[in-house]
C-alpha cells in the first residue's frame, strides 16, 4: 500500500518485511539533528522516534498519525526522515471582523498543527472591532468591541457584536499553542486599520473627532497620528499590555491601507516631516513605524509589517516584511538588499477567504515561494503564510470549508518549498487523508469543489463580487491613491 503523508517527507523508506509493532518504544532528543528534523521508524519490535527538538518529536507523531489513518492496525515497516525547506509556516486567521470562540479557533489551531505549522498570526483588531481585553486601555473592549451592525459585503444586519477574548482566554489558547509547537504572533495594526480604536480613544487621531466602530467593509481616513507624541506614548502601554500576554519573539504592527489624506493637511504631522527631514507621506510611515519597531526591539521583540510600511524606502532593516500584494517598483527587494527579509503569502495564491472558484486548491499549492524580483535576496525569505479574513464569513462552518484543505497546500509549499513533488501528487494524498477532517471535527471542502470547473468557477466569483457596489470600488480606489 502507498503511504501518503502531508506535508510529503524527504524521505520514505521501506523497512524490511513484517507488521510494524504499535507501542512507541522510544521518543528522544538527538542534538545531532536540525530543530525541526526528525526521524520516525516503524519497526517490527515498536515505534522509535528521534527529533531535534521536542516540536520535531510532534510532527514525527503527526506523520505516524497520518500513517495510522491510511493503515489501521496493519502498520507497515518503514523510516520517514524528514526536515522543512523554510522555518516559517504560518496560518492567520482574522477574528476581529467576526469573533471566533476561544474553543472553535483551539479547533482551528489543532488542524493546523497537525499539517506542522509552526507559527499562528492572531488578527485580533481592525476598523470593525477590537477583540482582546485591555488592563491598561479598558475603552478598546469596552467601546471597541462593541460594532452596532454588520454591513459587511452585501450582508445587511443591525445586530450588535459585542465580544472579545479575556486575558484569561488568551493565555490558555497561547499556552494550548505552545503545546502543539506552535508560536503566537499578535498583530495589532498601526497606524491603518484603526477604526475601532479610535472609536475608544479618538484623541490619538489627527483630527480627534467621535468615530464609530466600522459595520462596513473597505478601507478608512482615520488612522492613528504620526505628529502628537501622545500617540507614541499611548502605543507603547498598549504593547505593555500586551506583551504580557504574549511572550513570543515576534510582533505584527500592520502597515498596510493607511491612507494619509489626513496626514498631509496635518500640521502636526508637517511638523513631525519638518523635524525628521522626511520629504514624502510614505516616509512619515516609514518613521512611524520604525519608533514602534525600537521599542519592540527595546523588549526583545522582532518586528513584521506588511509590504506597504516599506514603500517610504526608510524601514529599519532588521524588519521582516510580509508581501501580500503586487510590488511593481520591487521596494521589498531593496529593503532585502539591506539585509531585510520577507514572509511570502501573495493574495492570488495565499487568501483563502476567496471562494475555489477564484483561488483554488491547486492555486495555493503552486505558490512561488521566490518571487520574480527576490531572486537575487533568496536567503531572506523566511517561508510562508495562508490568510483567512473574515469580512464576509460568519459561521464556523464556512470558515473550515474555506480554509480546509487549502491550508493544508500552503503547509506543504512552505514545508517543502521548491521542492515540492506537484500538484497531482498532493492531491492524491489528500484524497487519502480526508477522514483526518472528520477525526478533528472540521467541514473541510468536498473533493469536487477543490478546483472548480470553468463554469462553476464563473459561477462562484460572480456571486462572491456581488459583495463589492461600484461605490464600494471607486471608495477602495480612491483609498489606494493616497497610500
């Protein structure tokens, strides 16, 4: 029988003749190997496992498990040594436009861990909510999580949602990761994004008017000041906050969609351009965030930010830039050149809240993880990251099916890397390994919807633009313009 295993391991070998026994006879530390290699043997005489570290000792467990799904009780002899391509392999999952229970995203965390991804992206505050508890700034879940209407897409509700994860809550799902070999990294974005925020604490903004939380969709004029030094102030008890529950090495701090109309009739925000010798907006970004990033680096954090932070051309370079969007002036590519690297989760192949009519199974999988203009900076890319954004998802049933199996594609393109064996091959060992959907509790995509037809496809994406109005469009362009 031909064993599958996702992500697929350098290695397979056979191991002689005879049934594998079924009691794990050893499970060790070897320091002769990397921190995520690991080797996995089934002999006739038990189960013997050796990883480099104990994270390398769970995707060993991970890969008998999937072994186990396909064989049952009739467990073949053989070794599987096995080492990832790139150390970064992360899942997002945005919780701040529709609130997810601290128990469904443990569920969601499990799935992930199990297709050995080693780091979550937590998207816990946008325009439409703030969803953590805040000693220090108590108004951001007080008021910030309070979103008076849902009017996201071509969805229309006035229901108000009002929740958020307490401390408590978020040390266990941190802890319940840690388990599983898996880091937790917090995004909180600045200085776009920040409807919410406002909304608790106005006077951080440039102009200092009442805003609400945000019920629609899109991207917004309000966004945190580069001039008053209170903002800066009142960003660094925010991250004081939060570092206290989050003991990580990294950081998010956003970047991205930060119009600065604002800004440029600013005259505090002038001022700041004056003093700083900045000639363009972009660079005033540039600045802002790297103050942020010093003080993160002053508490022993590394810093990521999404490719739009580094288009002032002014960004410290000891920040890791997440490329999410098309980069034609290849600003990432300077900023590697200066030592800078990159997470790759490109939107055509990596957001998984488009329908599979837009952004199919085999789309994720055949993602370039070296991306044209980063050839010559290949060593600073870090690996890989799949999104799921939650404007237009609402039930933890959609959530699974738009996530489940293209996760598991993107776990195995960052696994594996350029090497991965293709498409094809992928696909019949996820056929295989499908119960594991079912062993877990998720409503994973059905096989026939994972690369629709031309028809269904046209289908899906017609009806998935029914949530964008011509204003809507214009709106978000006219928003790009002043970037």
């Amino acid at each position: 029988m031909e064993i599958g295993i996702i992500p697929e391991p350098k290695k397979i070998l056979p191991g002689g003749e005879g049934c594998a026994g079924h009691v794990i006879r050893e499970n060790k530390l070897n320091p002769a190997f990397g921190e995520e290699e690991y080797r996995l043997q089934l002999k006739a005489d038990g189960i013997w496992i050796e990883g480099g570290s104990e994270k390398a000792c769970l995707y060993a467990e991970m890969s008998l498990e999937q072994i186990r799904l396909q064989c049952g009780e009739d467990l073949p002899c053989l070794t599987v040594e096995d080492s990832p391509e790139y150390s970064w392999r992360a899942f997002h999952i945005d919780c701040a436009r529709h609130f997810i229970p601290a128990e469904e995203l443990k569920k969601m965390i499990r799935m992930a861990a199990h297709f050995k991804f080693n780091k979550f992206h937590w998207h816990f505050s946008d325009d439409q909510g703030w969803r953590i508890e805040c000693r220090r700034y108590p108004l951001l879940h007080e008021v910030g999580a309070v979103r008076k209407g849902d009017h996201m897409g071509n969805y229309d509700s006035e229901e108000t949602e009002d929740r958020y994860y307490t401390r408590d809550q978020v040390r266990e799902i941190v802890a319940y990761c840690k388990e599983l070999g898996v880091e937790v990294i917090p995004e909180v974005d600045m200085p776009g994004h920040v409807t919410a925020l406002l909304a608790a604490y106005p006077q951080y903004g440039c102009r200092g008017e009442q805003i609400p939380v945000e019920t629609r969709a899109g991207i917004f004029r309000d966004i945190l000041c580069a001039g008053k030094e209170e903002t800066f102030e009142f960003i660094k008890g925010l991250l004081d906050d939060l570092l206290e529950l989050f003991p990580g090495t990294y950081f998010h701090i956003g970047g991205d969609e930060a119009p600065k109309e604002y800004w440029s009739s600013c005259p505090l925000c002038r001022k700041r351009m004056e003093e700083e010798g900045l000639s363009t907006l972009q660079e005033l970004q540039g600045y802002m965030e790297n103050r942020i990033t010093a003080y993160l680096k002053s508490r022993g954090r590394t810093v990521i930010v999404w490719n739009e932070a580094a288009y002032g051309g002014n960004l410290d370079p000891d920040t890791i830039v997440q490329l999410w969007t098309e980069d034609k002036e290849n600003r990432l590519g300077a900023h590697m050149e200066k030592g800078g690297s990159a997470v790759i989760s490109i939107v055509k192949n990596c957001y998984c809240d488009y329908p599979y009519g837009i952004t199919s199974l085999q789309d994720v999988y055949e993602l370039d993880v070296r991306p044209e203009g980063l050839e010559k900076a290949e060593k600073g890319i870090l690996g890989t990251e799949c999104l799921i954004w939650t404007e237009h998802i609402r039930d933890m049933e959609k959530l699974e099916t738009m996530c489940w199996p293209r996760y598991a594609a993107s776990a195995e393109a960052g696994w594996c890397g350029q090497k991965r064996p293709g498409y094809v091959s992928f696909e019949g060992r996820m056929k295989r390994l499908f119960p594991v959907f079912e062993r877990y509790g998720i409503h994973a995509e059905k096989v026939s919807g994972w690369v629709p037809p031309k028809e269904e496809a046209e289908r899906q994406k017609a009806e998935f633009e029914k949530n964008f109005s011509a204003e809507d469009r214009q709106e978000v362009e006219k928003m790009q313009e002043i970037i």
